[in-house]
C-alpha cells in the first residue's frame, strides 16, 4: 500500500461527518511516524483541500527540562513517563468537543531540545487530526484514555537496525558525541522501543516501511 492508499484510507475514517476524527500513528522510536503522518496531512490537504486535515505530535507534550530534572528523568527522557500524557488527552477531548475555534497545537524543537507552543494549528473546518507518538497503543494510565479518543491507531513497523542508524544520527546532530550517541540510544531509545512493540497487536493497522522521502519530516 503506498501513501495515496493510506490517505484515502485514513480519510475514509471520518466517514463524511461534520465533526473531527482522530488518527493515531504509533511505533517505536526512529520507525518514521512523523514522516507518514506529515505526508498523509499534505495528501489530504492537496486532495481534499486546505485545513482538511491537521498535524497534532505527542513530541509536543514532552515535559520540559526543568521539569525533568525535578522528576530525575533527565537521562530517561523519551520515555513514556517524561511525557505530559493527561495534558495530551485533554488536548485530544477538546479535538473532539472544540470543533468552533482555532486549536493550536504544542511541538517539540530538536535545536532547542525543548517542547514548544502553538507551532501547529487545527481550524474548524479541520476534519482529520493525524497524531502520532511511540506510546499511543500502550496499555497504561493516561495512554488508554486517549487511545479511546482515536478512531484508530497505525503502527509503523521498521527493520531495527534502520531504526538504530536514524537514532544515533539524531543524537549526533542534537550534539552528541559518537560514543555519547551510541550510549543514549543503546540505554534509553532501545528500551522505550522494546516496550512499544509489546503492544503492536493493539493496533489496527500495519505499516511496513515505506519509502516517504521528500514527504514530510523524518
């Protein structure tokens, strides 16, 4: 399946409502999820025209370093309790019940190494909000809650040793040396990872990897 059938289907979703529906993108760390789910908003939006559909990333609910160093998660950050997830599932539930006003949307800046306000936004005339994450499958306090706010959940299934090569690159352009870089993905990215694919079967849908380049984000 390449990417136009993926977004007809993830379009399909919203069943021809007046009302947002939410498509979840899960996997884990370096499978590519916000490259897909940055390509399948363009193809809806080039399809079914501007503001169609809108981009909404877990990234963005990363607690902040200060925060981090408060809670002892510094060289844990990444994993699934470094993560605002009851602020996610609010933002998720006014998705829902919100559908009259502008939504802006948090990210997270890799050059800041800090989350970020309102780089994106969902209008109201938005019909398919496309969020992605590692956890969004996960059976546990505050992930189920939102997974229960999707209308579906994708998990992008990518051979690991690719995965592993993008996530030394990242840490090597987010500064880290290459025994830094090699120390943080074996310790703290690759554990996150094992933990998501416990939950692989949770999910809808099955993507293997796709050849995205020049879609979206990697």
């Amino acid at each position: 399946m390449d990417i136009a059938e993926l977004a007809d289907a993830a379009w399909a979703l919203t069943g021809g409502g007046r009302g947002r529906t939410v498509l979840g993108i899960a996997g884990p760390p370096g499978a590519g999820k916000s490259t897909l789910a940055t390509a399948l908003v363009d193809r809806i939006e080039r399809r079914h025209g501007e503001a169609a559909a809108g981009y909404l990333p877990l990234d963005g609910f990363h607690l902040s370093n200060r925060q981090l160093e408060c809670l002892g998660l510094t060289a844990r950050k990444g994993s699934a309790p470094s993560f605002d997830v009851w602020g996610y599932e609010a933002l998720l539930r006014r998705v829902h019940e919100d559908t009259g006003r502008d939504i802006y949307v948090p990210d997270y800046d890799r050059t800041l190494h800090e989350p970020v306000a309102a780089r994106h936004l969902l209008r109201p005339d938005t019909r398919l909000v496309v969020t992605e994450g590692n956890y969004l499958a996960c059976v546990a306090p505050g992930w189920s809650e939102a997974r229960r706010l999707m209308a579906e959940v994708w998990y992008v299934e990518t051979p690991d040793a690719v995965r592993d090569a993008r996530l030394v690159e990242r840490q090597l352009a987010g500064g880290r040396d290459a025994a830094g870089a090699r120390a943080w993905v074996d310790g703290n990215d690759h554990p996150n990872g094992e933990w998501v694919k416990e939950f692989r079967a949770q999910c809808d849908r099955i993507i293997p990897e796709l050849d995205l380049t020049g879609t979206g984000r990697d």
